[in-house]
C-alpha cells in the first residue's frame, strides 16, 4: 500500500497508511490494540465514556467536551452497550481513515488482537 497523504482542510493527517506501510499489517494491528488498551477500563475490558474521557485527559485531550466523547461512543457502538469494545473500535479507526477506505485495504487482511 502506497502512503498517501490525506490531509484535509481541518488540518485532520491520515498516518494508518504509512505506518502499515512502515511497521507491516501485524505490528500495525498491535499497536491499534494498544491504543484501544490506552483508552479502556482496565475492570471490564471496554472503552466507556468515564475511562475515555478519563483518558483523553491523561494524554493532554482536556479540549474534547463531553459531548464530542460520547458522539465518538456513540459513533462505534455497533451492539448499542454504550461502550467499545475492541472490534468495535478497531471498525471504528478503519472507517475514520480515509486513507485506509480509499486505498481499498482488505479488513481480511487484519485480525482482531486477543
């Protein structure tokens, strides 16, 4: 897959393309795993609203409001439980990159992390 920059007018850079391109489809799928272990409660395995903005806080995030939290909830929610969980998430980074819909890349290529 060719790294394509997809930079829009809010100044939104698509990195998924190169850094599979960089670290191969198995290191990139560990590191989206990690980012989902960064934003959830540890107790039950999920992303709420309470451990996301918890940890967007933690990360220097403190400019997301509470309402742009729960769209991003809201927006990967596919069971309707109010949380993530992490092929929800992993769906969710996939539909967010533009880079990654419009490149064609195979989601048979990429298995969820357990």
């Amino acid at each position: 897959m060719d790294a394509v920059d997809y930079e829009d007018t809010f100044g939104f850079e698509d990195y998924f393309p190169s850094m599979i391109d960089t670290l191969g489809v198995e290191m990139f799928m560990e590191e989206l795993y990690n980012g989902f272990c960064l934003l959830m409660d540890v107790s039950i395995g999920l992303i709420t609203f309470e451990s996301l903005k918890r940890n967007t806080l933690l990360m220097g995030l403190s400019e997301l409001k509470d309402d742009e939290l729960l769209c991003m909830l809201i927006e990967g929610d596919l069971d309707g439980d109010g949380a993530l969980n992490q092929m929800e998430f992993c769906s969710l980074m996939f539909r967010l990159s533009p880079g990654l819909m419009m490149d064609g890349f195979k989601s048979n290529d990429l298995q969820v992390i357990s």
